[in-house]
C-alpha cells in the first residue's frame, strides 16, 4: 500500500527513516510465482526471525531498462515496538545478502553475475544521468559486438574505434578512457577491463578465460555448499540480534526458515 507505507515513513522521527534498493536481474522478466517467492525469501532473510506484521516492506516492480528489477521501500520501524528497526547494515549483513543471491541465482537457473562468463568488459558508473549512462551502455554494447568478431583485440584498437565513432578521447588513464561531452565541461569516463592500458585480447588470454570459466562452473556443488553454510550462519546471527533486540521468545529467535 503505497500511501500507507508514505504516512508511516512520515510519522517517523528517526535520523534515517526508511531503507530503500533494487533486486536487479538480468533477465527482461520471470514468472509472477518467482517474484513472489523471491519477494518473500529476501523478507525472511533480512528480517530474519521477524513475523510479516512486525514490519512494512513496499514493492515496486520496473521493467522499462530491458530487465526486471523489484525495487523494495522499508520504514525502518518495528511495528509492534515502535522501535528503529534496521534491515541492512552493509559491514554486517552484506555476507548474508551476497550470500541470498547467489542461492536464488542457483536456484532459479539465473544468470550467476560471478561467473567468470559473464564478466563484463565494461563498468558504468551508476551515478551518471540517465543520458549519460544510456550513452556509456551503448558505447560498451558496440565495442563488445566488435571484441567479440575479433576487431577489438586491445586498448589502441578500442580508442581507435571510439574516435571512428566520432568520440574525442579527453584522458587516458592507467585503468580507464575519459571522453568529451560535447554537452559538459565534464569528461565522461569509462571503466571497466576493455579500457585499461593492459587490455589485449589474444589466443593466450581466451585460453586462460575458457579455462576459468570451465574451472568456476565444474565447482558448482562444492562453491554451493560454501554459500549454503555461509548463509545459515550469517541469517542465525541476524535471528539472534532480532531475537534480543525486540524481546522474542528464545524458540522463535532461534528458528530459521531457509
């Protein structure tokens, strides 16, 4: 309930008063039983050892950037208290929640963003305007195209194919590749493994990725059974610090549901 969840967040007099992100998948989209499930398992996961009615978690979905992303708005408030309630603290949960994705990745058949085959040559930075970030996703998918039929083999080759493109480079760095905005004083930079001065794509370096890449996905069962301890260990704590903080019995603080 969007009004709902916008008085709450109001009525709150807390120096932070809500938590908000972005579940980002690289698929366009997925079925409405997954979003619900997936939905539901992030909640039982941050809000481990919490019951539905002590929180308020808003859901938005957006598919208008070719993905699908399910974007979440928390009153940070433990309803049943009034007391701050905090669902992410990036020093201490971040293991618990690199470790939820990768299941839910493993699980659902998704797209697993550590698989050396799906490292990307490129990195946008997320704080550009949207423009801007559209002209940075662009350049990347071009250049890629031209990596992969082989006409892009190292870093000259990339800033001779910008120019072509009409780019005028502005600086080159030891791991990036600056270039002029025609619409800004400000360069715009681009980062990422294709534009560092060491880049060059040969017979010996796709040697080397294959076999990475054969490596990463022939380990799939033990790097899953890593994750799977990580994860129970790091929502039992979460559990346990849910557990004192708002008073719950010791039988529900120590109950997880994975």
């Amino acid at each position: 309930n969007v009004e709902q969840t916008k008085q709450l967040i109001d009525s709150l007099s807390f120096a932070r008063n809500y938590t908000s992100g972005t579940l980002s998948f690289s698929e366009e989209n997925i079925t409405e039983h997954q979003k619900k499930e997936i939905m539901d398992d992030f909640e039982r996961t941050i809000f481990a050892g919490l019951d539905p009615n002590q929180y308020n978690v808003l859901w938005i979905e957006h598919r208008d950037k070719d993905r699908l992303e399910l974007n979440f708005l928390i009153p940070n408030v433990e309803l049943q208290s009034g007391k701050r309630l905090q669902p992410y603290y990036d020093g201490v949960d971040r293991t618990l929640v690199n470790a939820w994705q990768q299941l839910i990745n493993d699980k659902n058949n998704f797209t697993d963003p550590h698989d050396p085959a799906r490292k990307r040559l490129s990195a946008t930075s997320h704080d550009l305007p949207k423009n801007k970030q559209q002209l940075v996703e662009n350049i990347e998918k071009s250049l890629i195209q031209l990596v992969e039929s082989g006409l892009v083999e190292n870093r000259n080759d990339v800033i001779e194919q910008l120019e072509n493109a009409g780019f005028e480079i502005a600086r080159k760095a030891e791991l990036s590749i600056s270039i002029k905005d025609p619409n800004s004083s400000k360069n715009i930079r681009l980062k990422g493994e294709l534009y560092e001065r060491n880049f060059k794509l040969n017979s010996k370096t796709r040697t080397a990725i294959e076999e990475t890449i054969r490596a990463y996905q022939s380990e799939r069962r033990q790097r899953i059974e890593r994750v799977e301890r990580v994860f129970a260990g790091a929502q039992r704590r979460k559990c346990e610090y849910h557990g004192k903080r708002y008073n719950l019995s010791q039988q529900r603080a120590s109950t997880l549901d994975i």
